[in-house]
C-alpha cells in the first residue's frame, strides 16, 4: 500500500466513499453476448435497455452501501436512470413469471393468485424477476476471484451465475403523508459482488445512462474494456475481425423490420457513425480505420488506436490508485460488517439492520484482535500481499483504529 494510497484513505475509512463511476462486472462485459441470448435482448418481448440499466444500477448502488443487498425505490431508479415511473409500471407484454405461473399444478396457482403474492408483470418487476430466475451463461469464459487472503483466481468455461440471489417485495409509508409505495429488497450473488471489487470495467454512469436511450452503452463497455487491455499491454491499437459482433455491440440490425437484410455495405456506414457519435460523446480518445484481415475480401477489420500519451498513463495511474483506495473502503466496511453481523447481531434480520449499533461498535475501543484480522484480509484483498520495505500493515490498522475511536469520543 502506497503512501498515496494511504492518505486517500485517511479521511474515508470509516464510511464508504462516493464516486460518479460504475464498475460493472467484467465477466458480464466479456460475455455481453449471452446477455443479449438469456434475456432476448433486441427482440419484441422485452425492453432491452431496461435489463441493463438495471444491471447499472445495481452495480452503481453496491457501490454507496455496505451490503449485499440493497432497496430499490422504482421512483428513485426511474429518476437516476432516465425513465419514466409510468413506463416502469406497464404491464409487460409478456412476463417471466406468469409464464412460470402456468407451469404450476392448478391448486398451487390458484392460491397463489388468491393470497395476493406479487406476480411481476410490469416492466420494470419483469427486469428484476428475470435477473432473479435465469442463471447467466458465460460461454466465454469467466474469472472469479475468492473471499480469502489467497486471492486465489479461478477460470472456468461455461460457468453459469445468477446475479441476484434474493428478490422480495415490499410495501413502505414514507413522506409527511406517509403514502404507502412498493419497493423492491435484493441481495446480489456472492461472485458477481467480488467482481465488483476486483474483476471490473470502470466507466462513467452519467455516460452510460446517455448511451443507453441510444443504444451505444455496450459499445461503449466494450471500447472501455479494449482501452483497459491497450494500457496493460502497452500497445494503443487493437484490430477487431468479427464484423457481425461488432455491429452488435453497436446496435447496427443485420436485418429491416420487414425481414429483408442490410447489406454490409450500409451496415459498415452505421457502424462507422456509431463509433464516429462514441468517440465524440465520451473520453475513449480514439481513432480508427478499416482494413483487410486473413480470409476477408473486403475491408470489414477495424483497427482501434487508442491515445495513450504520457498525459493519458499519469491519469490512469491516478484513477487507479483512487479506485484502489474506494475499494479498500468498500471492502473493510462490508467485512466489518459481516464481522459485527456474526458476533454482534446473530440472528439479526439482515433486511432490518439498526445501522446506529453496528456504527457505535466500529468506533468503539472493542474486539481489537478480530478488528485487525478483518483489516489485514481486506488489506490483501486489495493491495496484495505485504512487501518488505512497506510500512506493515499491523501499525496501519493500529493508526486506523484510533482515529475511528478518537472520532467517536468527539462526537
């Protein structure tokens, strides 16, 4: 852990830090294509931008708490997220799960429709419940990183995940005129949060939510991904050879509406505009050309050249080290969490968390030992293993813990 590192971190280590940025699992992004499969995206039968805003909004919500699980106000979501509250509340065309329902013996149905439960037939229910119910397929591959002081890394094929491991409905009174409204309690899959923090794709959510009304939000993850690829391997320029997945990510249809197809010709235009439109509507910084690969007749290869100036390596060395000290945040305080939630809170609903208590015990001069061991894991997680010549990590947990109780005793 750097000295930079470290001051970033000293006046946040008590809280989790907010930023305008999103980090969105990397396995999603380097398997986008089994999303588009999974959950019909580009079809009639389904809002394909609202799966992934959802997803966004998940990722960006995990972010400014500490839990792995979160409340979603509709209301809220539609205002960050660019939609309307009306849309949100439509009923879908057809939902997941009355298609589910069918499926059920009669008595079991009928019961169910009789006692009331939730059916999620709106667009924005039929989102959740679809993230909730199909398992995503990674046929590309996936890495996956474990909760140990190991780290150790783990790439498999054809992995399948679901992204939310828990879906509840709920009914809440809030305002002055305690008005009663829906909302909707989730908790993410364990894997898909450690991605998270460690397996990401980082980019701006503001960017992301003016990307998707247009459809370019995937070309706009998968151009952030190549750019995280060309400064790791120190090489600006990148040639993409599968002409059919690149007007994909890009929204570019292979067929009209009336069935008929687009010739690549006009295809390739499309394309050309999208990553025209992409670069001038983000920070990518690129520049590109088409040209002729192995087995092509005609030149339908784009070669990517990101700007990597010297300018361009110091800010990314400065992002990445403030990523690093958010994450260390993140980290120690959800792992604090789970620690206080164990010992502190056994048998607590974890749905009904008295924030203040768990709070008054990270500030209080209590469970030094077990405090540290939490610290030193999270330590690893992040930075790596300690190496000499570094200020050990004991005597930094050590400043840590007094600043959290002298912040106490101020208060």
């Amino acid at each position: 852990m750097t000295d930079l590192q470290l001051q970033r971190i000293k006046n946040s280590d008590v809280q989790v830090a907010t930023i305008p940025m999103v980090r969105i699992d990397r396995n999603i992004v380097h398997n986008i294509g089994s999303i588009f499969d999974l959950f019909g995206i580009g079809g009639s039968d389904m809002d394909d931008n609202l799966l992934r805003a959802v997803i966004y909004y998940l990722c960006f919500s995990y972010q400014q708490n500490l839990f792995s699980y979160s409340v979603i106000d509709p209301y809220e979501f539609a205002q960050q997220m660019g939609y309307t509250s009306d849309f949100l509340r439509q009923r879908h065309p057809h939902p997941v799960f009355l298609e589910d329902l069918k499926k059920m013996p009669p008595e079991a149905r009928e019961g169910y429709v009789r006692d009331g439960y939730p059916t999620y037939s709106s667009n924005f229910e039929n989102a959740l419940y679809a993230l909730w119910k199909r398992e995503v397929l990674f046929s590309y591959g996936v890495t996956f990183f474990n909760n140990t002081d190991k780290e150790e890394k783990l790439t498999h094929q054809n992995v399948r995940l679901f992204i939310l491991r828990n879906l509840r409905v709920d009914a809440v009174r809030s305002g002055k005129t305690r008005q009663r409204k829906t909302v909707y309690s989730v908790e993410l899959d364990e894997r898909f949060i450690h991605s998270l923090t460690q397996y990401f794709v980082r980019g701006k959510m503001a960017t992301l939510v003016e990307l998707r009304k247009s459809k370019l939000d995937i070309l706009y993850l998968k151009m952030l991904q190549y750019k995280e690829n060309a400064f790791f391997q120190n090489d600006p320029a990148v040639e993409i050879n599968n002409f059919s997945m690149l007007c994909r990510w890009a929204g570019v249809a292979e067929r009209k509406k009336d069935g008929s197809s687009v010739p690549n010709k006009k295809r390739k235009q499309l394309l050309a505009e999208a990553l025209h439109t992409l670069n001038e509507k983000t920070d990518l910084n690129y520049a590109f050309e088409t040209t002729t690969s192995r087995g092509q007749k005609f030149p339908y290869t784009f070669r990517i050249t990101f700007s990597i100036t010297p300018q361009a390596i110091t800010q990314k060395e400065e992002d990445s080290h403030s990523d690093m000290a958010c994450m260390f945040s993140e980290t120690l305080m959800r792992d604090m969490f789970g620690l206080w939630k164990m010992y502190r809170n056994n048998g607590g609903n974890p749905y009904c968390i008295d924030t203040q208590k768990f709070n008054e015990w990270l500030h209080a001069d209590a469970d030094y030992d077990e405090k540290k061991n939490v610290y030193l894991v999270a330590a690893t997680k992040i930075f790596g293993k300690w190496k000499s010549g570094q200020v050990t990590r004991e005597s930094q947990f050590h400043k840590w813990f007094m600043r959290a109780v002298q912040h106490k005793a101020s208060e």
